[in-house]
C-alpha cells in the first residue's frame, strides 16, 4: 500500500437508500438518513461530528418499538433546517385495539447551531378515539476520529469514560489517546419517562385532536454538562431564530441573482445556500471549509478556488480566506508535514488522529499549487475590491510565497515548479488530482518525481504576473519588471517542454526525468484560465476540452477515455468535477471561445437538473451521457461540497465575461451571452466599490441587451 492508499475513502457497504441530509454550523455538522436518523450501519459517514471527532455514531427514533412511516423529507432553502413528515403504521392499542395507520402525525424538525444539535418532534392525533404509545431515542456515541470513519485502521484508541445519566440528561464520555475528553450531552425537555445510557423512552397517550412537543438538545465539546451546574439549553425556537437571523445577514453580503429559469434558480439558491452553511467563522473572518463529511475543515486549494468562483459576487469572502492562509503560512522546514518557508497551507485538522500525528494534517502543506493560486487570488481580491490596505498587511506573506515559488518550490532550478513528498505518510501527488494513480505515462506507468504538473506552471505564470501588478501598484518597479520577465520566460519555457505535437496538446506533466506525460487530460484547461497558453495553441485545446473523448455530455471528464488507466468511476481518472469544468469554461471565455463556454455550462446545467436539491457534488462518474437519465453518482462525494457550489458562480461569470473594476467602479461585460436556458437574468446588489447596482440582461435573438436599472452610487457599465 503506497503511502497516498492510506489517505483513500473506503466504503464499507452500499446503502438501500443513500439520500442523505446534511446540516452544520461552525465545526460542527450531522449527516443523517432522510428520517433524521444516525444509523451507520447504512452508510458508514452518517452521525453527529463536531471538531474532527464522531460525537453520535447512533441516533434512532421508534414509535412503539418499529420504525415510523416517512412523508416526505426535506432541507429549507437557506440549509438551516431538515423538516422531516412521518406517520405510523398501524399500532397496537389499549385493551387489544389497533391504533390505525396515519392516525399520528409526527413532524421532526432538525437544525445545527451553537456546537449542538437542536431536535423538536411534535406529535398530533388525528384520530377519532384516544391514542397511546412509546416514542424512544435509541442512542450511541463511537467518538471516532474522521479518519477512522473514513477506514483508517488505529491500532490503540482512549477508553469510553462511565456514563452519566439524570432524569433529563445523558451525557457520553470519553477520554482519548491526546488526553482530552470529550462529551456528548443528550438532554430531553420534558424529561422521559425512562433514561439510561442508551434511550430515553416517553409513554404518551394523547386526545383526538391533542398535540404534544419533545425537544433534545445533543450537545457536543469537550466540557461535562453535568460538572459545569444546571444550564437550560437554547430552545429550539431560539436556536433557530438565532440561525435564521445569522443566513440572513450572511445572504445579504451576496449579490442576489435570479433569472426566467426555475430550476436554474434553485441550482444558484442551493449552490449559495451550501457556501454560507461551508463558511465558518475564524478569527482571521470567515474561511469556507472544502465538504461534508470527509472535508469539514480549511483547506488551502480548495478555499482559494472558492473564493476565485465567487469573487465576483460575494468578494468579502475572499478576504477571510487570505487572511486565515496567511496566518497559517509556513515559517520553517518541517519534512514530516511538508512545510517549506512560505508556503500555503494544504489542510488543518484538529481531530485525535491529527493531534497524535497518527495522519500528518494537523497543519500539512503539501500542495504544490495553494502558494502560487493565494498569490493569484490576492491580486484579484484587489482589482474587485480595491482593498489596498489588504495587500500591505499581506505583501510579506506574498512576498514569502515568491520566495518559496524561486527556491524550494522549484526542486531542481529548471524554472518549473515541481513537487516530491517528504513526509513518508503524505500525499504523493500534490496537485488537485491527488490519488497516488493520477500521474502517468502513456504506456499507463506511473510517474516518478520530482514531478512538473502542466496546470501549475500556469498557476505560477498567473503568480508572477500578479506580484508584479502589485509590486508597480506599490512603486516597486524593479520587482514588477523581473517578475514580468520571469513570467514571459516561464511561458517560453513551458510551451517547448509540455507542447506535444503527436497529442496537439499540452502534457499532463513533466516526471524527474523531464519526460512529458503524453496523456490527454483536463489539466492544460487551467492553462487557458491562467493565460500560459499561446494565443496560437488556444484553439486545439479548447477543442480537446469539447472532444468526445473529454466531454462526457455532462461535462469536461479528467482524462480521455481512450487514456491509459480511464474508468469513469475513479476519483480522478475519468470523473466530471463541477470546479474542473467551471475553471476551463473561465479560461475559454478569456481566450474568446464564449460558445465552447456555454456548452460546459448547459452541460453543467443539465446534471445540476438531475441532483437532489439541486446541490452540485464534488464529482460525479464519467460515463456517456444517456437519453433519460441523470449522471452516474460517485458513491463517497462530498455533498455539500464548497468548490462545487461555486462552480455556477464562475461559469455565469465566463458566459458573461463579467468583472467588475473597483478602481473605476466599473461593471464591465465582454461581449455577454446567455445560455439557452436563459431568457434574461437580473442581478441586484452588486457591490462595486462603496456603491450598489442593480443590472438585467435579456436576450434579444442573438444579443443579450445590458441594462443598469440601479445604483446608490456612481457606478459605469461598459458592454464590449
């Protein structure tokens, strides 16, 4: 087993029914079956997490011992709350009588606030005559690290502490290897009629007509409850005021869109919906963490990806991601968690596992690409924000990532950047296609480090272009012109060593040896978002992007299927990531290839259309697209996942060709299209500047018509 197998999402089983619901807030988040149940028997991710660590491995609710009857089952467009309808099967009754089917109805409402989970069921008889039962939570709590949910084999773990139990509390501890405790609270308003250790179990008996409330609060830290003295849990009405009341100002910071296209509008609600539930408030501002469940923590890629997606409509976001990365940057040399001065930060975790250094993410750092792309997001938060004082407070960290992107970042001084893992229990690739299989020759054999991925010397292209608009912005022209030279020589460079005309194309990489990885990939798509790639080559690759072999129908695969190693069921060997596709179809549009652009988006449109809720996943399979069907779902994505929901944001942005000038405070449209799917469109609330506007589009046969309807502010529209 390589060392990246280690670091594989194993799945256990396949579940009957799969459709999972997801809530969270801050670091904590459940993931339960559509009754609001925790049964991981089902679906090995299912429970209650908080901070890295399982704190509810069991959840289930009876009525009179058997299962209830499911409605219907469903998350609130701002994904604060799961509301979840059930009735009863026929039930015995008092006196040898039945207590007939749909008599009951019981609506279980769920939400994530505060560290805890707040539950309220609420039982109404709709029948005739009086109806008696038992409503029981049965309940466990493993306490088990991400990891080991995951698959991670340990073979020590801490020992369960014992139980503690009061007429309305139950509390779970346990004491792990790291020496910290930490607990799980269970508290019942009113209290059971019975609690132990495992269930709390109500004996009801209601009136024709008569309703009746429990409430539970599962609270998770590493505090006792019980020590800490009698405090009242928040009601589940105050919990979730206070959640409504925070979506709200959060949805506020965004620019709202919507458009003559339901089903479009539900993807954009649910896609901005899931960024303000991802987003978690650090003291650096908020940072959006990459996915539930195996992601629920900072991550450097995948956070300034998002950022990037969304800049143009929510830029404050991109501010908190900067700010965390920076404070996080690394300082010294550090094998073990593949740190180098100056380089951006990979994953933070704070689990058992990554405390112990069992799995090396408790601070990790290898990606080879987060430093070049925070550089590249720091100028660009600039140009949307105007925000100067920004770029002072970070320039010593950018300049630090330039330093690590001329010294360690380039291995063997060629001018590429390249990556080798130091940690023996790290990733072995460091790009975003991270499986220890996503690097390879033609002939399918592996490739052997140091190893120059294609898509990164354009994220270092876009770097030093980047640093040196900021160094002439800070009258360091000096710096400015050796960047710029370095940025031409790098692109120079680049075209010789990865242009290939047997693929007419660019390379997936360079391996140690410098030879080329002649397999056709998604990979040279980001050199069109990162402008590397010459003007002469941009045609055939945008036209490999859109060949059959790439395009699936549903989207840009990662690799041809006519490549060595393809299977469309591989994390990254065949697969359809929504980011993947939403950064090519941005680098087309730049080049000038808007009609290329809109087929990704109507592709993208058209598997947002077959999703639950109309929430994108991290990936799907790469198989054909099928007359009647939906895409072939990946059986361990991430859902929600953060670059995923962006993806609709960036490629609304490359069928526009929007951005918007701070400098100026100017909104500019580089010959605007609207795909298919869309008649018009109306955006309200863009910031530009200190200013507000509003602007519609609507298509007039083959031209979309501008027009700025508001703006609390001088605000210039510009249509090129």
């Amino acid at each position: 087993m390589t060392s990246s197998d280690e670091h594989l999402i194993h799945i256990r089983s396949t579940a009957s029914d799969d459709r999972s619901r997801v809530l969270k807030h801050g670091d904590t988040f459940a993931v339960c079956n559509r009754f609001g149940d925790i049964q991981p028997v089902e679906t090995g991710d299912r429970g209650l997490y908080h901070d890295g660590t399982r704190h509810l491995s069991h959840l289930v609710l009876r009525i009179s011992g058997v299962r209830p009857l499911l409605l219907s089952s469903g998350i609130t467009s701002d994904n604060a709350t799961l509301m979840v309808d059930m009735t009863n099967p026929e039930l015995p009754g008092d006196e040898g009588g039945l207590c007939p089917q749909d008599t009951l109805h019981l609506l279980r409402s769920k939400l994530i606030y505060g560290a805890a989970c707040h539950e309220r069921l609420e039982v109404v008889n709709y029948g005739m005559t009086p109806a008696a039962f038992t409503l029981t939570w049965e309940f466990d709590a493993d306490f088990r690290d991400v990891f080991e949910v995951r698959g991670a084999t340990r073979l020590r773990r801490g020992r369960f502490l014992p139980p503690e139990v009061t007429a309305d509390i139950a509390e779970l501890r346990y004491r792990g290897l790291d020496e910290r405790v930490r607990s799980t609270s269970l508290h019942f308003d009113p209290p059971p009629s019975t609690l132990d250790e495992e269930r709390a179990v109500f004996w009801l008996s209601l009136a024709p007509g008569e309703a009746r409330a429990i409430e539970l609060t599962i609270t998770c830290g590493a505090e006792s409850v019980l020590s800490t003295g009698p405090r009242a849990p928040l009601t589940f009405a105050a919990a979730r005021s206070e959640s409504h009341q925070e979506a709200a100002v959060a949805a506020r910071q965004w620019a709202q869109i919507t458009s003559s296209n339901d089903q479009f509008n539900e993807w954009l609600t649910r896609s901005a919906a899931d960024l303000r539930m991802m987003a978690t408030d650090m003291p650096t501002g908020p940072y959006v963490y990459a996915g539930v469940p195996w992601f629920s923590s900072p991550f450097g890629r995948d956070g300034i990806i998002t950022a990037l997606e969304t800049l143009t409509w929510h830029p404050s976001l991109s501010a908190g991601v900067l700010r965390y990365l920076a404070a996080t940057q690394a300082t010294e040399v550090d094998p073990a968690h593949d740190a180098e001065p100056g380089k951006i930060l990979h994953e933070a975790r704070d689990g058992e596992m990554a405390i112990l250094g069992e799995v090396p993410f408790r601070r990790y750092y290898g990606s080879v690409d987060a430093t070049p792309l925070f550089v590249v997001l720091a100028e660009a938060h600039l140009c949307r924000t105007g925000d100067r004082a920004l770029i002072d407070e970070l320039w010593p960290h950018l300049l630090a990532a330039l330093s690590w992107i001329e010294g360690p970042g380039d291995l063997d001084g060629d001018g590429f950047l390249e990556y080798r893992a130091a940690s023996e229990h790290g990733l072995q690739n460091q790009g975003w296609k991270d499986s220890n299989d996503s690097v390879f020759h033609a002939n399918g054999a592996l490739a052997n480090g140091p190893i120059a991925l294609c898509e990164v010397q354009g994220y270092a292209f876009a770097a030093r272009l980047a640093i040196a608009r900021l160094a002439r912005l800070r009258g360091e022209r000096a710096l400015a012109r050796e960047q710029e030279r370095r940025a031409a020589a790098l692109r120079r460079r680049f075209d010789e060593a990865f242009w290939s005309d047997r693929l007419d194309g660019y390379a997936l990489a360079l391996d140690g040896d410098k030879r080329p990885c002649l397999v056709e990939t998604s990979n040279p798509g980001h050199g069109l978002f990162t402008g590397i790639v010459r003007p002469a080559r941009a045609t055939a690759v945008a036209q490999s992007m859109l060949h059959a072999d790439l395009f699936s129908g549903w989207g840009i695969r990662t690799l041809a299927e006519t490549a060595p190693r393809f299977n469309p069921m591989s994390y990254h060997n065949g697969s359809v990531w929504p980011h993947d596709n939403a950064l090519i179809a941005r680098g087309l549009s730049a080049y000038g290839f808007r009609s290329e652009a809109m087929r990704i988006f109507q592709a993208q449109f058209d598997a947002a259309r077959h999703m639950e809720l109309r929430r994108m996943p991290e990936l799907f399979c790469g198989f054909e697209r099928r007359d009647g069907q939906g895409p072939t779902q990946y059986p361990v994505a991430c859902l929600p996942q953060s670059w995923a929901a962006g993806a609709v944001f960036m490629l609304l942005d490359a069928c526009l060709g929007l951005r918007v000038d701070a400098a100026t405070r100017t909104i500019r449209f580089a010959q605007p299209a609207l795909p298919p799917f869309l008649d018009d469109l109306t955006i309200t609330g863009l910031e530009v500047g200190d200013a507000r506007a509003d602007v519609r589009l609507q298509r007039d046969h083959a031209r979309v018509q501008v027009a700025l309807t508001r703006a609390t502010g001088p605000v210039g529209l510009v249509i090129e």
